[in-house]
C-alpha cells in the first residue's frame, strides 16, 4: 500500500506534465489464471454462454433430472456440493427459456410469436463495431411475426445482455445453431424501419461477416442471462478457493465467533457515530458492550448493532418500516470510523440500484471518499461518485508491468487487420460485384484465367464502364443482379404489443449490463459498413456444375447463362477462405478484450484501494469480483439479502473475508426464478441464503419497533409479525385529507376481473372506481406525489396508467402506478392497493404472503384496498385473517361496500360505491357549495373542491 501522501504527490508530477509511475497490482491477472486440474469436472469446464448443443438440447450432462436441490433444511455435505448444486440450478434457470424457446420453433418454424418466444426474421448482418468489450456484429430485422407494434421504451425484448440463438433461415434450427449475446439496443436503433441492435458471438468460431445470409433470431421472453452469467463463472471459481464462512453457510455451525480483526483491535468509537454531535465514547465491543441503548436507538436495533459488529457472520431481520437501514449506516460509520491507514474498503451491496443508490446517499453524509462500482445511478449526487466519474478527475497514473498499454495497442492493430480482410465487403465497395482479383489471390481463380478474362474484355463495350473496369464485370454482363432484402412497413394499426416492464424495472435491468459511461446503451469504437451488392442470376445448374466449369481455363467459354452460378460458386469458395481468417482473428480479438478488461481493472485497483467504501449491485459482487478481491475486502454488508436467490451472496466470500452482514426480511420478497418449477418444491432456488440460515438455527437479530406505519395500519401486519411495536412518532401521523379519521379501508365489490391476451389479471370496474378515489384525494389537497397505487398485475397497472393518462384532471401529473415488486424498500403517504382478483376460487399472485407482506406495509398514513373480500378470504388463510382485521366491529370497523369520504368544506360523511357516481362528486359532497363567487352571487353547484 502506497503512503496516504501518494494523491498530492501525483497531482504535484501532473502539474509538471509528468505521469507518475506506480507498479501495477498482480493479483487481478492471477485472478484470471486457468488452475491446471488434474481430471477437472465437467461443471467446472462449462463456457460463461451456453453452447449450441446446450441450447439444441443434446448435451446429455444438462438433463433436467440430475439436478440436486437447494439444501434448505440441515448442513451440506461439501462445500463442493454446495457450489455445485447451485451452479447447476442456475445454469437451468439461466438457460431453460431459451432452449424452450429454440424447440417451439424447430417444431413449426413459421410459428408466431407467443408470451414466452419472440422470433425475429430476415436477419442480416450489416455492420461490426470494433467496441473494447468486443467485436460486435450490428444485426438489421424483421419484427413481422410480434403481429404488434412494439413500445420499445417499455419492452424487455433484446435488452443488453440478453441471449439469443440464430439459425439459417432456411434450417430454422433443424441442424445449426448460433448463440449470441445482445451488445446493445439503443432506442434509435430499434426504433428504425427495420430496426437494429448489436450482438457478440458467443464463441469466435461462430462469427460471421456474410451480409448476404439471411438468419432467424429466437429470444425467450423470460429470464435475463446478464444477471447470472457473472455469478455462474464466480461459483466456479470459489470451488478453487478457500471459501471463507462455509462453516456456517455449507456446514451450519450455530457459534459464529468475532472476525478476526475485531479480536485484534476491539475498541470502537460507538457514541459518536450514534450521536454526532455528542462526546466520544469509545469501548470495547467484545468485552464492554453498553447494557443500555444511546441515542434514538431501541432495544432491538441496539441487539442488532451489537450483532452487526462482534459477529464474523451477523444477520438481521427487519419488519416493514422498523429501520434496518437505519442501523446498517449506523454500524458502517462505526466501522469507518476504526479503520486505520492500509485497512482494504468496506464493500456494500444491495439488490437492486435504487436501494444502492439510498444506501449510499446515507453513507455520503458522513464519508465522502466512497464510489459506486457498475451500471447507472438515478442520483445526481451519487452519479458524481461511480468509478468512471471519479477516474476522470484523478491525474493519469502509469503502471509499470501492466497489460493495458499492450492490450490497446493490439486493439488497434486487430482493428485494422480485419478491417482490412473484409475491405471489399465494405459498403463503400457494393456498387461492383467482387473483383476478379481478390479471387486470384485466395488461389480461386488462377493466372491463366485471370488472363483470359482481361483478354476477351478486350475492346468490349459497356455502357458505363470505365477504361480500367474489371474484365470480370464484362465476362458476368447481365447474369449478376443486385442483392436487395426488403422489409414490409411493420404497420399494426394501433395494436401495441404488451408493456413487459414498468420503465423503472426496465431500466433496472439494462443498468445489470454495467457500463460506466452515460452513454452505455451505445457501442464505442470504429465502425464498419458491410454489405455485398450483387449475386448471380439463379441458374437450373446444379453446385456441382457450376463447380466443374471452374476447372475451365479460358472463363469465356463458360456459357453465358452458367456464369451467373460459377460467380457465386466463387463467392461461397472465397467466404469460407476468409472465415476461416476471420475467426482465428476474432479469437485474437476476443481474447484481447479480455486482456484490455484485466488491464483496466488493474487501473482502478489503483483508484480504488485508498477508497474506504464501495457500493455495488449483488449482481455487481459477481461481475466485479475479479477487481474486488485484488482489494482484499475483510467486511461486506448486503442490504436486502433476501431479495436475491443464495448465489449472488455466497460469490461474495472473496478469499479475504472475514466479517459478513447480511440484513434484510425473509417475510417480505423472495429472489425471482425464470423458470417456475424451479421455484419452491422441490428445488427451492427461489429461497435465499438469508432465509435459510434463519431457518436452520443460525443465530439473528429482529427489529421489532416500527416507525413508518400509522397503527392503524399497522395491525394488518399481525398475522405475519406479530405484535410489532408502535415508535412514539407514528401516533402523530397527520390525517388524510378528504377522509376523515379513516386510515385504512378495504372497499369491496363483487366486479368480475378480465385478464388480457398475457394471461395478466385486470379489473376495468375496480380502476374506475381507484380514479374517482384519486382525483378525490388530490383535489381535497392530497400532493399527486404523496399517493402510490400498487397492484399485484401488469394487466392492471397498464389499466390504470390509461385511465389516469387520459384524465383531464392529472394531465401533466406524473403518477406512481407501480407493481407490488417494484416497490419493495419504498414507501409513501397514501397507498392505494388494487387487488384485481373477483369471483374465482383461484387467487394467483396473491397467496404469496411475501407480496402481500410487501402491499400491506408501504403507507405512512393512509392505506386503502380496493378488491372482493369474500373471494380474497375463502381462498387464502393470510386474507382471511387481514379481512377479519378490517371487518371488526365499531369504532375500528374498516370494511365494506361503500368507500366513506369526508368533505372538508361542510364536514359531512358520504359513500360511493359505484364509478358512475364521481361524476357528481367534484371532490366533495351532494350538499350545494354555496360559497360567494367574485361576482357576489352564491355558487349554484353542488359542493366541490
């Protein structure tokens, strides 16, 4: 570790116009080094992408069948058994959708798309960008078989980082098949007629240059490989390391000891980090810990600091709105405030970038030198602060013994290469069929027939041709045409293809793909046009005479009417020569990306090892592992770590770790599976490391006082938590304008549901009545801001989103429609729960008492549910008891057919139970307004607001 006097001394040798010399750190390239394994498995050897094989299904070892299950309850048996059953469950989940996706169209390969398979035809290649990350082929396609148009900005379809697979389209994956992975899918490129987007080749000896083929693209509607694609390669790696806490992870070991350097220097500065501005107060938290709690801190979040410290392993439960983050940045400031000069950064994760970024702004409060590894963040302040930002403000640093210089100057060079073998494939050149010499020099046409063609060129007259034009244009005369795809105008009328996505969770997704610049959704580097302008006139004469007349040595007593075949004949002969070339500089190329990405990260090795903290994605603890454990890292908090499935989490024991917080609500949501028979019994790939140490013993924390919930609201929350105790501040939540002393309600109706062509739930009645509501709320004063409607289905959030885009009332409003998912971690005034579901036995998503737990806790001060309550509550135990709640008797009695609103003006109680009846409404009551106008007359209209 350099001297903390290092960065004033390098910005002392910029000034001088000098780069200073640092040696470059080894421990990231060791990192990437292939362990030499005498008889390896064959898990161990899979590729990061999957193989043709493996997606055409005739890979005997990816069988179904020999999964082994998440070992939920009891130890492991190995630490190799672990990884490699969840190596394996993941690789399923990850490939599953495609491989499905890939045998529904081998079946009927004129099929049309469907809710789990999208198919894209008259794919061609068109261009190659020569991006750092690498070589990327811009396809041009067809959409035709969407029979929709598609709202790019809200579909998931060929997002970065998707997979894909393509085929020839006149195989259609009866024999061959092509994987690649979605480089990029900017919306300007998308959004052309025929739209655009960039991929990589799986594998080098796949790529392919020919603008002339024509592909068909399959991608699965389910899943993103991009998220696991990271964690496959980290679990390979960890059978090779020494897997630090497996005792407790693998083998359950309930004791879990102090870390060790907490042994080695015990005493802390706790007071100080509780209260700011109070007396230092510093003790030793292995022998001293304080019986009573400081500062706003109650009993249980002062057991869970207590845990969160002295525990190598420290888990923590938290309730809706009982402050797990609260007491997460509390125990960091603690443990910053420790660290002395040398000690490696604390990393933090979250699952998602919206909790990152709020868990950093927190952090940011009280320690400026942090950074924010990977994908995009929403927050100016925080956006100040990703790796990309803060390098640029740092002065420019030479590393002795690194790859990077090398690594550019070969990309550079492989650049030119292959820009220079596919030269007359360019754009630029299209306008002539391909010349006669570059067949001469791949050996295809010989001397003697080269001669032969300039020779009867001789004094032959073309309209148009140049003196020094290629005898090989005379020879061909009309048997070349041009070589044109045409693309129907994709026009659907206004029927739209299905919103996947809420804008938020889209982009979610696409920041996953990581890239540091603003303008991550764009490829950088140069760029080349491909295309090939002309083929032969179809002839009746089969491959094989065509290739017989090139054994011709005089090319012109070659019937005219043939030449149109030995052209193409010569065309196919040449590709396949120059393929072969191409690829072989493609794996050269491929493999330098991958000297350039170890280059680079040995660069931020260096910007990142005086930093003290640093905040990823759980994604980003796979994709960034090989950097992050160059740093050494002993401590690693993950917020949320029931949210993610158990894989992420364990990629982040990195060989030097020694203390492990994980905090979040195993009764809350669980991880998402792509496939659900993955999901619970009897694979439960669904269940997180989180949730299974909790269930088997190992020991934790729960925060039991919350301080978000009006108590009122707050008692639905019985059935799953018990008694949750009461902050004092929750008592003062302020009353919801426009309903009196009603905090909570649950409106029910008998409105049958509809579900649309996804098979997505809606209820057209139920959101007509939600409008009414809000526009009642906001006109009796209720901030647009401060109200959040959620909903278990997309079907119904699009309902929604309609109705209120099309209301004169919110027009320029933006208003929060969101999904129960999407909202897990968030909270707001007034919540306005649509649960769809009306007059079936089943009730689908909303048996999952991890969603409920997460619709039922998100309002402070106003909580209002609109749904049947006689459907919700025989079908479901969890409802049954919430209905209970709602229904009993008087005063609290929260439940009925009629909605009770209160007008401010005159103070009186009316009902509504039917959507026609807003129209009479205008936010108050049925009284006369009465109130003096600027005329002096009194307001003839019935009470509004």
């Amino acid at each position: 570790m350099e001297p903390p006097g290092n960065k004033s001394l390098h910005k002392q040798f910029t000034r001088l116009g000098l780069n200073p010399v640092v040696p470059a750190n080894q421990d990231v390239r060791t990192y990437f080094n292939e362990a030499n394994l005498e008889d390896p498995e064959p898990w161990l050897l899979n590729p990061e992408v999957p193989s043709p094989r493996e997606i055409m299904g005739t890979e005997s070892d990816t069988q179904f069948i020999d999964l082994l299950p998440n070992h939920i309850s009891g130890p492991w048996e190995s630490k190799r058994d672990y990884l490699k059953a969840h190596y394996d469950l993941l690789r399923e989940d990850a490939v599953a959708p495609l491989r499905d996706a890939v045998a529904y169209v081998r079946e009927d390969p004129q099929m049309l798309d469907t809710n789990t398979v999208s198919i894209y035809e008259k794919v061609h290649i068109i261009g190659i960008t020569f991006a750092q990350q690498g070589l990327a082929f811009r396809l041009r396609f067809s959409t035709n078989r969407s029979g929709k148009n598609i709202v790019w900005e809200y579909s998931k379809r060929l997002i970065s980082g998707n997979i894909v697979a393509l085929s020839p389209a006149n195989d259609s994956f009866t024999n061959k098949c092509i994987i690649a992975v979605v480089a990029a899918r900017p919306l300007e490129g998308v959004k052309l007629q025929p739209p655009e987007i960039d991929i990589y080749f799986a594998r080098p000896e796949d790529a392919e240059f020919d603008a002339q083929q024509e592909w068909v693209m399959v991608e699965a509607r389910t899943g993103y490989y991009e998220s696991m694609r990271h964690t496959m390669t980290a679990l390979q790696k960890m059978n090779r390391e020494k897997f630090p806490l497996a005792e407790h992870i693998c083998f359950l070991q309930p004791n879990t000891k102090a870390p060790e350097y907490v042994k080695v220097n015990p005493v802390m500065d706790i007071q100080s980090a509780i209260d700011p501005s109070g007396e230092e107060g510093k003790v030793n938290v292995l022998e001293s810990w304080p019986k009573h709690p400081t500062g706003d801190l109650d009993a249980t979040q002062w057991a869970a600091l207590r845990q969160m410290l002295t525990k190598s392993l420290a888990v923590v439960q938290g309730p809706p709105g009982t402050g797990k983050t609260f007491v997460s940045v509390i125990a960091l400031r603690i443990l910053l405030s420790s660290m002395k000069p040398g000690d490696p950064p604390v990393i933090i994760a979250s699952h998602t970038n919206h909790a990152l970024d709020q868990l950093l702004k927190h952090v940011s409060r009280f320690e400026s030198d942090y950074i924010r590894l990977g994908g995009r963040s929403n927050d100016t302040e925080v956006k100040r602060r990703t790796l990309h930002a803060v390098r640029q403000d740092e002065p420019i640093v030479t590393l002795q013994g690194g790859v990077l210089g090398q690594a550019q100057r070969r990309y550079r060079g492989f650049h030119k290469t292959i820009a220079e073998l596919l030269r007359d494939f360019n754009a630029e050149n299209a306008d002539v069929p391909l010349p006669s010499q570059l067949f001469v020099k791949y050996g295809l046409l010989t001397a003697t027939q080269c001669e032969s063609l300039a020779k009867g060129a001789e004094g032959w007259v073309r309209p148009g041709n140049e003196e020094d034009a290629d005898p090989l244009l005379a020879w061909l005369g009309e048997q070349v045409m041009r070589f044109e795809v045409h693309y129907t105008a994709e026009t659907f009328g206004f029927q739209e293809d299905e919103i996947d996505l809420e804008y938020e969770q889209l982009k979610e997704l696409e920041a996953e793909q990581g890239f540091e610049e603003d303008a991550y959704e764009n490829l950088k580097g140069p760029y080349i046009c491909l295309q090939e302008g002309f083929c032969g006139q179809t002839t009746s004469a089969s491959e094989e005479a065509s290739r017989k007349y090139l054994k011709e040595t005089d090319m012109w007593k070659i019937p005219v009417k043939e030449r149109g075949g030995v052209y193409d004949i010569l065309r196919k002969l040449l590709k396949d020569k120059i393929r072969k070339k191409f690829r072989s500089l493609v794996t050269l190329y491929t493999h330098n990306c991958k000297e350039l990405r170890i280059g680079k990260w040995e660069r931020d090795n260096h910007t990142l090892r005086e930093i003290k903290v640093i905040g990823m994605t759980t994604t980003g603890l796979s994709k960034y592992r090989a950097l992050i454990s160059s740093l050494k890292p002993r401590i690693v908090l993950i917020e949320e770590a029931a949210e993610a499935i158990e894989a992420p989490v364990a990629a982040a024991c990195f060989n030097s770790l020694q203390h492990m917080i994980l905090v979040g609500d195993h009764q809350q949501l669980r991880g998402n599976c792509s496939v659900q028979d993955l999901q619970g019994d009897p694979f439960f790939l669904d269940v997180s490391m989180f949730e299974r140490l909790v269930h088997n013993g190992i020991e934790y924390e729960t925060l039991r006082r919350q301080r978000r919930m009006a108590p009122e609201i707050c008692r639905l929350l019985e059935p799953i938590y018990g008694d949750l105790q009461d902050h004092q501040s929750v008592h003062e939540r302020p009353k919801v304008p426009g309903m009196g002393s009603v905090r909570s309600y649950f409106f029910s109706h008998n409105w049958p549901e509809s579900h649309d062509n996804l098979a997505s739930k809606y209820n057209e009645k139920e959101a007509e009545m939600i409008l009414g509501f809000f526009i009642h709320l906001v006109l009796n004063g209720v901030a647009v801001k401060d109200i959040t409607v959620l909903t278990f289905y997309n079907g119904q959030r699009k309902k929604l989103l309609k109705l209120f885009k099309e209301n004169s009332y919110l027009q320029g409003h933006y208003v929060k429609v969101v999904t129960v998912d999407s909202f897990q971690g968030e909270e707001n005034e007034v919540v306005i729960l649509s649960l769809v579901r009306s007059g079936k036995p089943s009730i689908g998503f909303l048996s999952i008492e991890n969603r409920v737990c997460v619709s039922l806790s998100r309002a402070r001060s106003g909580f209002y549910i609109f749904g049947n309550a006689t459907t919700l509550a025989d079908a479901d135990p969890l409802w049954w008891q919430v209905v209970t709640i709602m229904g009993g008797k008087n005063p609290t009695r929260r439940l009925g057919f009629n909605l009770p609103l209160t007008c401010i003006k005159h103070e009186n109680l009316i009902y509504k139970k039917d959507p026609s009846e807003w129209e009479t409404a205008y936010g108050g009551c049925d009284l006369p307004c009465n109130e003096r106008l600027g005329c002096g007359h009194r307001c003839p209209l019935p009470c509004h607001r």
